[in-house]
C-alpha cells in the first residue's frame, strides 16, 4: 500500500466514508479536514489536498476509492464531494489511417522543436490549422488559456444534484469562431482514460458566458501524429451524459 492510500484511509476513517449512505447523498469534505487527517503524513510529503485530491484518471484514485466505487469532484474552493459512480471517460485509440494535412504555413517553426510540452504541441497543431480543419470552423482563433473560477451552477450525476461554485479551471487553449467555441484539453502522452471534470466543468463554466456553440476536444501528440477526439455532452446538466462524436489523427506535411 503506497503511503497516499494510507493517507486516503486515515481520511476515510475520520469523515466515516465507509458507513456514508452513497445512495442518498455525496460525502462532502474540506481541506481543512484532509490536512487534520494527514499530520502524521508530513514525512511523506503527501499532506497538500490539492495534490492528493488529483485523481484525473481511474488508476490515480487512492485505493479504497477503486474499492468503493468513488470518485471525486471539486464543488468550491477548498470543498469536495466524494461521489459513487462512473467519474471517467474513455479515451479510445483511433486506429484509422492517419489524414495528410498540409500546413498553412509556406515556412517551417523552429521554435516548436525545442523541448516537449504539451502547450507546444498544441500551438503547433493550431498555427498549422489542424484544429480549424478538425472542427470544420476557418474562422477560429485563439482568444482563451489559463486559469479561471466558474460562475455557480448545477448538474446530475446519476440521480444526485451536485452544486459548484468558485472552481477553478484550467483551459489548455481555447478558440472563439463566428458561431462557437472551441475548448481543448491536452496531453504529451498516451491516454486510456480522463476524467469527465476536465472537459465538462470548462464546458460548462464557457457555455454560461456565451450564447454560442461551445465544443470540447481532447488532444494528444504521438510521435509524429497529431491526435484529436470531440466529445460532446446530450444533456447540459448530465455530467455523465458525455459522448464520443468524432475523432482523427493527423501528419503535417
């Protein structure tokens, strides 16, 4: 048992997560309670809830959340609920033949060969004009990055109301067209699953300041190819109601 999943089960063990009724309510916890939990963790370096509290995919939850069925959403700044149910989308491997597509560009970018980063690698698929070409849409440009709060608002999961407020939310890049948004979520290494939080609370939080179309896309460099999934969502409020829509890979020529 790795020293994480003893913190997790000190945690459990004081707010009473194995006695929690899931059925009729998430647990909700707080910082404040992590880090009274986890005093006697300060060897271990684990006692920061924002770090044990990143579980961005199945097998980086902490194991009596594997046990139980459980994942958990951020709901406000410094407030969590632990929630049983699916938390995670799957990322299927796209097994179709890679699409030619030739750079916008008469001049090759230097610059995107230094270093590894996934902001490079998304910048290079942008300034190529892959993501205009992916999403059907010549008029996007880049107009969102970083870090924001989202207003307050509501959402289902299962037949649970999860409320939230203040959470913050980072946006890998995002591009404003004539007649949508497009927000994406990038990573530098193969992914099998994600959870559904990072395309749904910025999903969310932009379909609130915008009356136009808001798209999500997850985005992934391989080698020499460019991958990109679009996943939508059939309901606004269901946060499971997630769904594949389309997806290709890319060589830029």
């Amino acid at each position: 048992m790795t020293a994480r999943d003893r913190a997790w089960d000190k945690i459990g063990e004081d707010v009473g997560i194995t006695n929690h009724d899931f059925s009729k309510e998430p647990l909700t916890i707080t910082a404040t309670q992590i880090k009274k939990s986890c005093k006697d963790f300060v060897s271990d370096g684990i006692t920061e809830p924002r770090i044990l509290c990143k579980q961005d995919t199945r097998d980086s939850r902490p194991q009596i959340f594997r046990k139980l069925g459980l994942f958990l959403l951020p709901i406000k700044n410094g407030t969590y609920a632990i929630i049983k149910g699916e938390g995670y989308v799957d990322i299927p491997d796209i097994t179709s033949e890679p699409e030619i597509h030739k750079s916008i560009l008469d001049f090759t970018l230097e610059t995107t060969k230094v270093g590894n980063s996934e902001m490079q690698h998304l910048d290079f698929t942008y300034a190529s004009s892959i993501i205009r070409t992916f999403t059907k849409d010549p008029t996007l440009v880049l107009t969102i990055r970083g870090r924001k709060y989202t207003p307050e608002f509501s959402f289902k999961v299962g037949t649970q109301t999860i409320s939230t407020q203040s959470v913050q939310t980072e946006v890998d890049a995002g591009y404003e067209g004539r007649d949508s948004v497009v927000l994406v979520e990038a990573k530098n290494s193969s992914t099998s699953n994600e959870i559904i939080r990072q395309l749904y609370y910025p999903y969310r939080q932009w379909q609130e300041h915008t009356d136009k179309k808001v798209t999500t896309l997850f985005f992934e460099k391989r080698g020499d190819l460019y991958y990109l999934w679009h996943f939508g969502f059939k309901d606004l409020y269901e946060y499971n109601g997630i769904k594949l829509l389309n997806s290709a890979r890319y060589l830029i020529k």
